[in-house]
C-alpha cells in the first residue's frame, strides 16, 4: 500500500513529473494493482490523468480493458481473438469492454468490440446496474456514443441501479437530441428513480430548462 501511494497522489494531481519521479524511486508502482484491484493505468484514466496513463504504459502489455480505454484497437483485437471470452469479461470495477470504450468515448475500440461479437446490452456487476449506452451517456461523448449504441440495437428501457434510465442520465445532462430520440424510441418518461425524482425533475434540477418543458409536455 504505501509502495503506491506516491504515484497515486500524483495522478489524482495529475502531476506528471510527480508521477515520473515517483516511478524513478520505485518502478513497481507502474504495475502494482492499487487497493481493490484497479491498475495505476486505469486509475490515471479514470482520473484524467492522460499523460500519466501514456508514460504507465510502456511499462507492460496492455489488458483487453486497458487496450479499450486508450482506444489501441489492434491490442483489442488481438486480445479478443487470442481469447475470444475476454469481450464478456468484467473488470474489476465492474464493467466489460465494451462499457468502458462507451465510457470513454473510444469510437474505434467500441466499434472494433462491435464487430467481434460484444454483448450490446451486458449488465455492469456494480450498483450502477448499467448497459454500455448508460455509460456512454455519463461520459465525455455521450451525445455521439449513446446514438451509435441505439443505432446497433442497444436497448433504451432498461433500468439500471437506483432506478437510473438512460432517459434520466440524458436529461440531467442537457442532451436534447438524445432525450428527443429516446422518446421517439418509446421511453418511459413518468418512471422515478430510487429517490422519486423523474427525468424532468432532474433536468430542473440542473437549469436545464428547456430539457425539463421537452418531458413535461412530451413530444409534438
């Protein structure tokens, strides 16, 4: 633990010469799994620390969820047909490869995924409950990831933890288009989450209120 707690500091600092100094003192650190399993590769992404995640790995083989992170679709392939089983695997926060490539806005590896075979619609195992188009939506390029899933068939009602639809993730985001196209897709617009809060009501929370009026009223 304490072995890694230098490099840790830095990437939630997402202090780059921290973290080179850091791995000068002690290169293990670059491939030590942190406390509940995380790699420091993914803990730097998580935390978007991107050069750290660059210089982390030149240390060691990407893994599959690694590979799909950073978007190197010819270590994803390679992955996946050397072991075919490793798409559906989760990590071990709890997502597949195909979560994460939705997560991180990863168009190529997604695709990639896509067509060897990932499941569109894999639970995460977390208290999140989510699909991958639930995670493209809470990520950076929600807007286009979440369409492309729904494109490929992803479904659009499932309801993931805490009562959490896609609907309710797009609207406190402010993304009109895609609240637009989930209710043209069908959506539940009246269903509440675990606090009893609808899509609209979370849209007002945010001053989003042009998002909000769109679920009150319903498409015209």
């Amino acid at each position: 633990m304490s072995d890694v707690r230098p490099l840790m500091h830095a990437i939630q600092n997402r202090d780059t010469p921290a973290a080179r100094a850091a791995l000068e003192r002690d290169e293990s650190q670059a491939t030590d799994p942190l406390p509940g399993g995380l790699s420091p590769l993914m803990f730097a992404l998580y935390n978007g620390a991107q050069e750290i995640a660059e210089l982390l790995r030149a240390y060691r083989p990407l893994s599959l969820h690694e590979a799909v992170a950073l978007d190197d679709t010819f270590a994803v392939a390679r992955h996946v047909l050397d072991e075919p089983d490793a798409i559906r695997r989760h990590s071990v926060d709890g997502w597949t490869p195909l979560h994460l490539a939705a997560f991180f806005g990863q168009r190529d590896a997604l695709l990639t995924l896509i067509g060897l075979g990932a499941p569109i619609d894999s639970i995460s195992e977390n208290p999140m409950q989510n699909t991958p188009m639930h995670a493209a939506i809470a990520g950076p390029a929600g807007e286009q990831m979440a369409p492309l899933l729904i494109g490929f068939g992803a479904d659009v009602h499932h309801v993931g933890g805490s009562g959490v639809t896609a609907l309710h993730l797009a609207a406190s985001r402010d993304f009109t288009g895609l609240v637009r196209l989930l209710m043209a897709r069908g959506v539940d617009r009246t269903l509440k989450t675990e606090d009893d809060k609808t899509a609209a009501d979370l849209a007002r929370e945010r001053g989003h209120l042009e998002v909000a009026q769109l679920l009150d009223n319903g498409l015209q």
